[in-house]
C-alpha cells in the first residue's frame, strides 16, 4: 500500500512538472513582452509598417519579435540590404494590391468551395509577380535574393489559364471560353438594336410629348424610357420601377419587349457559363493551393524586407554587425523615435512610405545628440550618472531598442562600427510602475520588476535599469541597489544602470569589469549637453545649479561639506580627473584631426599618380603613333616609285609583287596596331574605349572579333568602328584641348 501511495505520488509529481515549467515560461514571456514595451518596441514596429505595401505585410511587421540566433538575424539584416541595394536603382517589387490568400486557401488541398473574380484575379496577380520577381532576383547577382528566387517556383499552366481568363479586377474576359465570347456577342448585337430602337423613336411623335427626358435608362438589366407617370397610359410596355419621387416610371416600350425577353435569356446563360468557368479556375486553384500560399508567403516576406529599407533610408538606419563573442557597440547611435519625431516638427509633408529628403533627415538627425557606447567582455557593466533631464533614460532606451531591433533584422540608426550581440532577452526597468490594482507603491513595483530580471537573466542578457536604487531610504537603497548589482556582476549580464546615489560611483572603481560613465553638463550655461562621457563619475550639479540662481554662499559650502562626507570621494581629485580625461580626449581629437590631414593628403597622392600614369600612357601612344605614321608615309613613298615601274613580267616582275605584299603586311603589323588588336580582343560588352577619329569615350555594345569590328553607342546611336580604330588607353586629363589624332 505504501509503495502504491509512493508511486502515485512520484507520478503526480512528474505530472506537475510541465505545468511548473509552463508557468515559468509563461512568466518570462510576460517579462520580455513588458521590456518591449517599456522600450517602445511597438511604436518602432507601427512606423515599419507604414512602410509596407500590404496589408498582410503590415500586420505581420507589427507582430514582429526578436530572434533568438545570431545567424536568423545576421541573414535577415543582410537580405535588407540587398534589397536596398536594388530599390537604390528604382526597383519596385510591384506588390501593391495583393490580398490575404492565406485565409482565403488556409486548408490547401480540402477546398470545395468556389472562388470569386477578385479572389481569382489575387491568385494570379501572385502568380505574375512571383515569375516576374524570380527573373529579376536571379539575375541580381546578391545570393540571399538569389537564393529566394529559388522559392519563386513557376505554375505556368495555372498562371495561363487565370491570364486568359480574369482581367484585374476579377471579371471574366470574353476569351475565357468560345461559348462565352459568342453568347457576348449575341448579347451585344441585341442590346445595340434595342438601344437604336429606344434612340431612333424618343424624339417622334407621340412618344416624344410624354418622356421626361431623352435619357435611356437601365432597369433590372432591361432598357427603358423615363415616362412621365401621367402620361402611363399612352405608352405600352412593362413599368420595371419608378423615381424617388414618384413622377418617372421605368417603361420598356412594347415593340421591345420581345427583344428584350431575348437579351435576358442570353444574359442567363451568359451568367451561367461565366459561373461554370469560376469552378474550373476555382477548381484548378484549389489542386495548386499549396504552392499557391507558398507564393504568396514569399512575396509577403518580400514586402515586409523592402518596408524594412525604405524605414532605414527614411530614418538613417544601417546595417550593424551581429558579433558572435560579447561586444556591443553603438557609433553615433541615435533614438528612431526621436528622429521621426524632429521629422515631424519640420512639417515632413511627405507621407510614408515615399521617401523622406535627404535635407529634412540630416537636419533631424543634427538635432539629435549621438550616442557612442561600447561594452565588451573586459567591461560589461555601466554605471551612468548625471543630473536630471541630461539624457540618462535616453541612453538606456536607445541601447536597448537598438538591441531589439537588430534582433528583428531592422537595420538601427547609427554608423558604420556598430556591433550588436543576439542577445536572449533585453530585460528593462524604465519609468513608473506603479500599480493601482495590486496596491503596489513605486519602489514596490521596482522591487517586483527587479526580482523578475534577477530570475531570468543570463549571461546572454542586456539589462537596463533606470534610477536603481530610489524610491527609498537612500542608505538602505544604495546597499539593495550595490547588491543587484553584485549579483548581476557575478551572472555576466551586460548592464547598465543610471542612479544618483553617489555610494554606486564607487562601486565601479572596486569592480574591474564595471565602469563609471556620466552626462555631460555644462555649469557656464546651466544645461545639460546630453552626451555620454566614459571613465569618471556625473555630478548631479544640483548645488552648481543652487549657487547659479543665488543661494547664499554659506548654504552651498556647508552642503559641499556634507556632501563630501557622505560621498567620502575628493571633488578635487574628481576634478583633476576630470580635467585630465579631457585633455586626453582634446589630444584623441587632435591626433584624429592629423590622421584625416594625412589620409586626405594619401589620396591627392594617389590621385595626382594616377592622373601622371595616364598621362604617360597617353604620350606613349602618342609617340607610336607618331612612329606609325611615319613608317606609313615611307611605305606609301616605296610603293608610289613600284607603281612607276609598271608592270615587270618574269622573276622582276614576281618580286615587285612580292615587295609590296611584304609592305602592307608591314602596315597592318606596327607595333601600335599589334597594341590596338591585343586591345579589342580584351574587351567586353559595357567596357569603356576611346576612338581617337570620334574623339570621344564610347561604351561598347556588341563586339565581332571574326570581321574585327566593334559596335559602340555614340551619343545614343550605334556607331561601328573598327579594331585598328581604337586606341589602347583612355585620354588623359584635357585631352578636348591638346589630344588631336586624324585617324
């Protein structure tokens, strides 16, 4: 019996387990979701989708989430760019209109009902795009769009069938079938005798006194006269209705009537026939509708990688480098936010997803100080300090959003350098939690997010808390604060904190992976700068600004003495700090100044260098060609004095002919020639060549190496020259002004 209550036991045990682990993973997930809250990850994603040109296509932008591998968001961001390399040269996949067919063919291969026209006419919208798509992505040369399209598969009998058969808009054409087009035309012809009918007799008598107008009206796909309702009983036919007000009716003339009986049962086979053809389309749709949605789910994933770049041309973005090791770097990063939102007070009247101007956009992002941070294995702990309003909560935001989208394959507003890390989760306490319903108090809600970050962060973390620390007595906060902070510096997790208590800027000179950082103020001006200073500890400036606005001196030194007590950190050896971080920095900058003199200075170098090599290249040929032209002119001397022998017979006589063979053989083997046939048997089509007789630089269309000839475009006209035309180096510089050749 015990071993029965033991085994039942240990099985409901192993039966709890899931649930326990459901829960956790449930409770992180909550977690995660609230960071991406707290970072405004939402509000990033409804600018993305703005981007999108369908409406699938934004919705699933906006549900976007972070990856958990470096590769997923490496090969995400790197087909982003491709993409943005083609629409740099006016590529527009051409998506705009395409429906949801996911919901529509959701149960591939069980679908027995029918299709309308305009869903008929999404299909083969997908299908025209897709063929079309493969072609340009496969010849784009950029592998990861190569390699999708690969997953462009064709269906040409479908896409054909749908083509003849549907236009645009989902009616059915009158080719879709010989039954339909001659019921059309049987139709047609009908309806245009009724019409002339109707037409030719409006304006005679008797009828003319008693129409309202001379207007042919349709009703119930009958043609009528408007009759003036007092007049009913003077025209014959069949009333179809009657105006709002009463005074018209509808009235098909007698001597139509017949005709029109006619045009009605036309039109019902017309009708019929039209519904037969949907089933057939429908029916043929529903066997490929497996790789129908699959098409159509490529082209979706197209969309929302094209809205990602134009959102990073719009914004500034680049692409970062995702690191595989624990580096995270930002270079002149900067808040999208932000930056949409100076967009926006400049009046930006161009609506998304249209271009944004490349002025209105360096204005916004000149308005915005960028932020530089770097934290790596040797220093993944920050400790930020600084006043109020400096931008401390700005650098923890920006960080982290940063970091979530990288993780979303969004290229981030910053600058070449950038380096990311994937991350397995951006944990964050940003802002006031409190919490009405739980009858939470604002340190108690920091407390409870702090201890859900302290349960599921790794060392694969980047953690963001904002004043850590407050909200409490400041003793008793600085001690939890310097205890989370151990805890999170013996886990690995990247952090950074912002606090004003002054106990935790020295706890990063007792740890050797932490460091100190501050928001820069200025004291002149009694304003922030909202930059990010790294290696010394912020002042909150609180009594600088105290003493600025005319506290009495004896208030602000007796605070300074306090102050120094509490803090039991020198302001003076804090100052020389200070001072000797900035004369370093003055030096950085200057050295920098140096080595961009210097570059430039490299590149004249090279430039004047190659402009000398071309120069060079040019007289050279100059000179051959002086040389050629005067081995020429000695050959022509030679065979004007063998024309005045006449013509020899016998051996003197085959001599002579074999001289003047030898001497144009020699006027076609110069050494220039040989230069200018070893040229035109190098070239390619697109290849620049210069032609002394045009005296201009032509791009080479077609190339016959048999007749020894080239086509070249000759301002936008074909142009054929031949392979002893060309010259075997460009023109050098000025060459319109000196460079003359009559050849």
């Amino acid at each position: 019996m015990n071993e029965s209550r033991g085994s039942r036991s240990q099985r409901s045990g192993r039966s709890r387990i899931p649930k326990r682990n459901q829960k956790r993973d449930s409770d992180k997930q909550s977690v995660l979701s609230s960071a991406m809250r707290r970072l405004e990850l939402d509000q990033v994603l409804q600018l993305l989708s703005l981007h999108a040109t369908t409406s699938t296509g934004r919705q699933r932008l906006l549900s976007l989430s972070p990856q958990d591998s470096a590769e997923q968001m490496r090969r995400g961001l790197a087909v982003v760019g491709e993409i943005s390399t083609l629409l740099e040269k006016g590529f527009d996949p051409g998506l705009r209109g395409i429906g949801n067919l996911g919901s529509i063919l959701q149960r591939a291969g069980e679908g027995t009902s029918l299709l309308d026209g305009p869903q008929l006419a999404n299909v083969s919208k997908v299908l025209d795009r897709s063929r079309a798509l493969r072609g340009v992505l496969a010849e784009c040369a950029l592998p990861h769009l190569v390699e999708r399209s690969q997953r462009l598969t064709d269906l040409p009998a479908l896409r054909e069938k749908l083509d003849r058969a549907v236009d645009f808009s989902g009616e059915i054409l009158d080719e879709a079938t010989e039954a339909l087009l001659d019921l059309r035309m049987q139709a047609g012809e009908l309806e245009r005798e009724i019409r002339e009918w109707l037409e030719s007799h409006r304006d005679l008598s008797p009828w003319k006194k008693f129409l309202q107008g001379s207007v042919i009206t349709p009703r119930n796909g009958r043609l009528c006269w408007a009759v003036r309702v007092e007049c009913r009983h003077q025209v014959r036919g069949v009333i179809h209705g009657e105006s709002a007000s009463g005074q018209t009716l509808f009235v098909e003339p007698e001597p139509v009537v017949r005709k029109g009986h006619q045009l009605q049962r036309i039109q019902d086979r017309i009708l019929q026939e039209k519904r037969r053809i949907i089933a057939d389309l429908s029916r043929e749709v529903w066997l490929k509708s497996t790789q129908v949605v699959q098409l159509w789910d490529q082209l979706i994933e197209l969309d929302m990688i094209q809205a990602k770049a134009r959102f990073a041309k719009n914004l500034g973005c680049r692409i970062p480098e995702i690191s595989e090791d624990r580096a995270l770097r930002f270079v002149q990063a900067r808040h999208p936010l932000l930056i949409w939102r100076h967009l926006q007070e400049q009046g930006n009247p161009v609506p998304l997803p249209e271009v944004v101007p490349v002025e209105k956009l360096q204005s916004a992002l000149d308005e915005i100080v960028p932020l530089d941070l770097d934290l790596n294995a040797g220093q993944f702990q920050l400790v930020v300090t600084g006043p109020n309003t400096g931008g401390k909560t700005v650098v923890l935001k920006t960080a982290g959003l940063l970091s979530l989208m990288a993780s979303c394959s969004i290229p981030v507003p910053a600058v070449e350098g950038t380096t990311i890390p994937c991350f397995d989760a951006v944990h964050v306490d940003i802002g006031d939690e409190q919490s009405l319903e739980q009858d939470l108090s604002t340190f108690s809600s920091h407390v409870a997010i702090i201890s859900e970050i302290l349960e599921f962060s790794t060392s694969k973390s980047l953690v963001l808390l904002d004043e850590l620390g407050s909200g409490t007595d400041p003793l008793e906060g600085a001690a939890l604060a310097e205890s989370v902070l151990d805890r999170l510096y013996e886990r690995g997790s990247f952090t950074v904190v912002t606090t004003h208590i002054g106990r935790l800027k020295e706890y990063a000179y007792r740890r050797k992976k932490c460091e100190n950082a501050a928001m820069e103020f200025d004291p002149e001006k009694l304003a922030p700068t909202y930059r990010l200073k790294i290696g010394l500890p912020g002042k909150s400036n609180a009594l600088v600004i105290a003493e600025k606005l005319g506290l009495p001196e004896e208030v602000i030194s007796k605070a300074r003495e306090l102050s120094q007590k509490e803090t039991g950190i020198d302001p003076e050896v804090l100052e020389g700090l200070r001072r000797s971080q900035s004369d370093l920095e003055r030096k950085v900058q200057e050295a920098e100044a140096q080595g961009e003199k210097a570059r430039l200075m490299a590149e004249e170098v090279e430039a004047s260098g190659q402009e000398q090599q071309k120069l060079r290249s040019a007289l050279e040929y100059e000179l051959e060609r002086i040389e050629e032209t005067r081995v020429r002119e000695v050959i022509d001397q030679v065979q004007e004095q063998l024309t005045l022998l006449g013509d020899l017979q016998g051996e003197k006589g085959d001599a002579v002919r074999e001289l003047k063979k030898r001497l144009e053989r020699s006027r076609a083997d110069t050494r220039l020639q040989q230069r200018r046939l070893e040229t035109a048997r190098s070239l390619r089509k697109g290849d620049a060549v210069f032609v002394p007789r045009l005296q201009k630089v032509c791009e080479i269309k077609k190339i016959n190496k048999e007749k020894q000839k080239l086509v070249v475009v000759l301002n936008g006209i074909d142009t054929e020259v031949q392979f002893q035309e060309i010259s075997w180096v460009l023109p050098p510089p000025g060459f319109d002004l000196w460079w003359y050749c009559d050849e």
